[in-house]
C-alpha cells in the first residue's frame, strides 16, 4: 500500500555570489563549490549570480542550480573594483523577491547587494546570512580610492557589517575586528576557509620543477611585484632562482613586463591556463617554497594548499595580513618583514633549509571541507 506519510520538504538555500566556479577562478569561488557540494546533501542549494553562461538564465550543474540575475560584467576597471558592476548586481539581486528560499546566503563582496538582499530578506521574512572574507578597515580604504572616495566606501564597508543577521567570519581574526567594529549588533560565526587534503594527498609532483611556486589572483595588494624585486635582487647577488606564478589578474601585463624589465622573465614562468585543482596541485608539489608577500589577506587558502602539498611558506608581517596566522602554526613557516630585502633573505634560508621528509601539518585536518561544511550548516540549517 502506498505510504500515507507526507514527504518532508527539503530545505532551500539561496546562495548570492557574483563569482562562481568554473567560470570564475579563486579562494571563494571554490568555498562556496565545496559548501554548496556538501550542503546539498541536506538542501536543495540555488546560487544567485551574475549570467556567466550561454543559454537559459536558469541551468542546472552538479550539485546546484544557478540563477542569473544580471548579465556578466568585469570585476576591474583598471586595477579597482567596477563600481557599476557591483550597482548592478546588488539590483539584480531584487529578483530574490520572487525566488522562494528558507534561508538567505551571501557573500560580502563587492557590499552593494548586502543592502538589496536586506530588504528582500525583511520583506520574505527570512534570515540573512553574510560570508565575510576580510575587513579593510579606513586606511586601506584611502590608499585604494584616495581621500573622499576612500572615506565614503570605508562608512559603507561599516554599515554593512551591521545588515546581516548573522555573519559567517573566514578567521578568528576577521571575527574580532567585526566584534570591534559593531559590538554584539548581530551574531558572528568562525567558519574558515577549507582543502580537500585526499584531492592534494592523490595529485602527483609536476615533472616541471621550480624553486618557488605562487598561486595567487594577479591584483596589486598581492605584492606580486615584490616577490619580482626579490628575485632579482636574488639574482644579482648569484643566486639563479626560478619561480612558477599561477593566476590571472588585472596585473598581469604589468607583471609580465616588470619581471621583463628586472632581468628576470626568463627565470619566472606565469602560467594564466590552471583551471582543474589537481593540476593546481601538481604544479605546487614540483616547487620548493611558496611565497606569500600579500599587503592584504581575509585568511589565505593558497597558503592550506601550499602547506598541504608539503611546501614550506614564507610571509610577511603586512599589518592586513592575516595569512601570517597560519604560517606561524607551521613547522618550516617563515615571517619576515614587509618590505624586498627581507623577503629575499627569508626566501633563501626557506630554501636551504628546506627538509624533504613528507611532513604534512598535523593540524591541518581541522581544514577539511566537510569541517567547515558542518560549522556553516549549524548556522543555515538551524
């Protein structure tokens, strides 16, 4: 006899990111397709973005559906954020009204859409939940957009903090600069970024090997640059290193043409074609060192990556770096001060003393996916 019992609905997610993967390629893009993998176990996950595809506003793939909501525009104008881009998303994200959904995602970046979804959130009588990567803060600000400019984006980077209900903070660090900034306005949850360390622990070495390897989205608060003027300054004092940069970016002409202009593109390889993570990893397990000099990090996956594929890293005491957390936790992590010569002395003592035993950070297991899965779950699920 049929079952006289009624099924149990399925709970909807509704998940707004500009960014999506494949098309897209970075640290939040692959949160948010590794959550979205897990979570859909328990849920039925729609994701809100801008029409990366051809075809169909609406498609279906793997795990998720993906939903249009404004046509595809760049990130950058220039080397900064569109600021028209992220206008028109946030309006996009309106059709949100009409979507049914029982609990409201969204990822903090580019800000605009977290006051739309507020409003959609308000009238649908739903939580809004936002991800929170890093927070700026005014001088950051100022040296990005200049004076009134900076002013102004820094008054709506902090009122934004307090539209959510509930923010899912990317580190300890980034959770307690929001406390600061808004005291107990909202709830606030730490669920770091992830790795798959069974993917890393498969993915064989590359046969192509190199001194140093960087993964890295090519933008100038990455310091790409510096990492350039250490290898020449390297260089000039006899020691011929090679270094593998993996990523794309607005710099990456400028890059190309200063590692051109310093003597030393014949001894850097950019390599702009990764798309698949194993390839990713293969390419980080033929390196030796991984170099991480960014002015600016909410929390820094590529250096999990790094550390998971055994290689030992070398940062900087930039005061927005909070990457450096997770290489101070480290065995053979290194932190010097922000500036060239620092980072060249550090960058060679890394590599002398580098020790090929196959450690692997025990701690590392608090990183899984299915971890940080489980942490985000008790706050949308709930």
């Amino acid at each position: 006899m049929p079952s006289s019992q009624t099924p149990v609905r399925r709970p909807v997610i509704a998940l707004v990111t500009d960014a999506v993967h494949p098309y897209s390629r970075g640290g939040r893009e692959v949160r948010y397709h590794e959550l979205g993998r897990l979570l859909s176990e328990h849920a039925d996950i729609h994701v809100y973005t801008m029409r990366w595809w051809d075809g169909p506003r609406t498609r279906r793939e793997d795990h998720l559906t993906l939903h249009a909501v404004c046509r595809r525009m760049p990130f950058y104008r220039g080397t900064r954020r569109s600021v028209t881009q992220a206008v028109v998303f946030a309006l996009g994200c309106l059709r949100l009204l009409f979507r049914r959904f029982d609990a409201l995602s969204v990822d903090h970046i580019p800000q605009f859409q977290l006051f739309t979804l507020r409003i959609v959130a308000t009238l649908r009588r739903k939580p809004l939940v936002a991800t929170w990567h890093e927070v700026w803060g005014p001088e950051y600000w100022r040296d990005y957009m200049g004076g009134l400019s900076g002013r102004f984006a820094w008054f709506v980077e902090r009122l934004s903090m307090r539209v959510p209900d509930h923010i899912i903070a990317a580190s300890e660090q980034t959770a307690a600069r929001i406390h600061e900034l808004v005291g107990d306005h909202g709830q606030v949850t730490v669920a770091p970024n992830g790795i798959d360390l069974a993917a890393v622990a498969v993915a064989p070495p590359a046969p192509e090997t190199t001194d140093f390897a960087v993964v890295s989205r090519l933008m100038q608060h990455k310091r790409l640059d510096m990492l350039l003027q250490a290898i020449a300054l390297l260089h000039s004092r006899g020691h011929r290193v090679t270094c593998r940069i993996i990523g794309d970016g607005p710099e990456r002409r400028a890059l190309a043409a200063m590692a051109a202009e310093l003597g030393v593109a014949h001894a850097v390889e950019f390599r702009h074609d990764v798309t698949e993570q194993k390839d990713l990893y293969s390419l980080l397990k033929a390196g030796r060192v991984f170099p991480f000099p960014s002015n600016r990090e909410g929390f820094g996956i590529a250096v999990l990556e790094a550390l998971a594929c055994g290689l030992p890293v070398v940062t900087t005491t930039a005061p927005d770096n909070l990457a450096v957390h997770l290489v101070a936790r480290s065995r053979d992590g290194i932190v010097c001060a922000h500036e060239t010569e620092a980072l060249a002395e550090a960058l060679l003592t890394a590599l002398r003393e580098r020790r090929d035993d196959g450690w692997i950070e025990p701690w590392l297991g608090e990183y899984t996916w299915e971890a940080v899965a489980d942490q985000v779950g008790k706050v949308l699920l709930t």
